[in-house]
C-alpha cells in the first residue's frame, strides 16, 4: 500500500474514534463499540502498514486476527496488547452488532476497558 493510502486508515481510525465518543455520548452503546472496535482495528493496520506496506491481510472471515498477530509482531513486548483482551474487545463487538437487545452501560463501560488497555499502545504518530 502506498503511503497515502496508510495515511487515510490513521485518518479513518480517528474519525470513527470521534464517532464513538460521539455514540456514546448519546448512550447508544452497540454502536459505540463498533465505532471505537473500528477504531482500534484501523489504528493497529496503519501501525503495521506504516512497518511493512507490503502487508496484505486476508480479506473476510480472519483478517482482523490476521490484523492483530501481525501487530504483535511489531510491537514492543512490554507494549503489547494482551491477546485475551483484543478477543473480548471482539466478543463485544459481535455482540453489539448481532445480539437482538440492547447493550447496556454497564456493559459498555466494561468493553470500554478492554478499549482503553489496547487503544491508547498504539503507534498512531
């Protein structure tokens, strides 16, 4: 990818961050989580296009784990997401998108944690 292209998923990682608090704002928590999900998964692609351009992950079912573990790879250890967390900030996700009910804030406030240890590791600079 060329270096415009990883530039616009740093911009798009921030915009759909600001959508997310945004969202929340509102209380409308399952799209919040899907803003600030996009957000985190934006920011780690730019992360590892930024290292590697050539980078190419999956298209469809795996390419956010394929996202994720090539991330990993290029950060610092002590800096590095812990892998449980990305997976529960995903369970959320799912849920908020897929489950017929609405997430509650306490819910929310719980994913929103998991945002936060992984989120603000990444090299978005």
């Amino acid at each position: 990818m060329d270096s415009a292209g990883i530039e616009i998923l740093r911009e798009k990682s921030y915009e759909n961050y600001e959508a997310a608090m945004l969202l929340q704002n509102k209380k409308y928590y399952a799209a919040s989580i899907n803003r600030y999900y996009y957000s985190t998964l934006q920011a780690m692609k730019y992360a590892v296009l930024k290292n590697n351009p050539h980078f190419q992950p999956p298209v469809g079912k795996g390419s956010h784990d394929a996202i994720y573990e090539q991330y990993q790879l290029i950060v610092d250890r002590k800096s590095r997401p812990k892998a449980t967390d990305f997976i529960t900030m995903k369970k959320y996700r799912n849920d908020a998108d897929y489950s017929v009910r609405h997430i509650t804030e306490n819910e929310f406030n719980e994913f929103f944690r998991y945002f936060m240890n992984i989120y603000w590791k990444i090299d978005k600079c």
